[in-house]
C-alpha cells in the first residue's frame, strides 16, 4: 500500500519516479511526486524544483562511516535542495536525454566525477571550443547534466557499479576531473 504523500491525483495529472540521491552523508533511493508534464531528470535544474524535496518510500544508506550502513527506511522524507549533491533516475526507469546529439559544434567530453564516498565516469555535453576548465569557468547552472554514468565508489568497494544514461550533480560542490575513454 502507498504512503499517504505517495497517493497521486489524477486531476493534477501527478506520477511518482523513482530516483536515487546523493548528499554529504548519504545515498537514498525513493520516489518523487510530480506533475506528470516535469521531467525528474532535469527537475532540480528548472524554476520548478521545491526548496525542500519530499521523498516518498525512502531508503537511506549512510556513507559516513566505515561501511556504508544498513538502510533506514522511512515512508517520507524531506530533504533540503541544497543538500543534493547529484541525482538520477533510478533504474530501469528512463526519461529522453536533454540534448541532441547531431546538434553541430558540440560533444561528449569524457570526466570524473567526485562527491561523497562516489565517483562516477561520464561525459559532458559542451562546445568543441572549451575544455573542462573553460566549462567549470562558464557554466552558471546550479545543477550540471553528466552523461553515459558509471557510479562506484573507491571507498566502498561491495557497492555494486551504477549505470545510468544521465545525472544531474551540483557543480559547485563537486570535485570535476577530465579522463579519456
């Protein structure tokens, strides 16, 4: 049976995504509300992400320690906007990316990625004329778009590896490296 918060309403024309975040202390799988027409993959980076975000069915896994923890479960949680590090859809669910890749004067440029006790590989979609220290320089938005993710964590090696087509991270609490493929 659904959490009370986790009931959707049909006239608002909601649904319910399952999504995985990142904070400074922890990992938490769960499920976001939201008007059927948002795109949770890109909801954080638009004008319509809530100042505190409620997580339906949450499992919280605390990486601060020397093993990450044994899950918490909670039928709701709220979680400050600005305490997400990164987020994405939780597999196998998927939304269409948010950029088109025969759009010319663009590519993937490959990175590192790291937050918390994670690193996640991927690319970045940018102009061929900046490298990632022109990007980082450039790049105003809250919340960065990352490609073709591979999440593991140095730290936690029992932790399965992640794949994911896209994640959002937030760029100003990040440590951003370049790789090659």
């Amino acid at each position: 049976m659904l959490n009370p918060s986790t009931t959707l309403s049909n006239d608002l024309g909601e649904k319910s995504v399952p999504v995985m975040l990142y904070t400074h202390s922890s990992m938490i799988l769960g499920e976001v509300k939201v008007v059927s027409q948002i795109r949770v993959s890109t909801w954080l980076k638009t004008s319509s992400a809530p100042d505190i975000v409620q997580i339906s069915n949450a499992k919280v896994i605390l990486t601060t320690g020397a093993a990450p923890s044994n899950p918490l479960f909670f039928p709701e949680i709220h979680i400050p906007n600005l305490e997400i590090l990164a987020m994405h859809l939780l597999p196998p669910t998927s939304e269409p990316l948010d950029y088109d890749p025969s759009e010319p004067n663009r590519h993937l440029l490959p990175v590192s990625i790291l937050f918390n006790a994670f690193k996640a590989d991927g690319a970045l979609w940018v102009s061929t004329r900046v490298d990632l220290a022109k990007f980082i320089e450039l790049n105003r938005e809250t919340f960065t778009s990352v490609y073709n993710i591979q999440i593991s964590s140095p730290i936690f090696t029992s932790l399965p590896t992640i794949r994911v087509p896209m994640m959002i991270c937030r760029q100003a609490k990040l440590i951003f490296s370049g790789r090659t493929i």
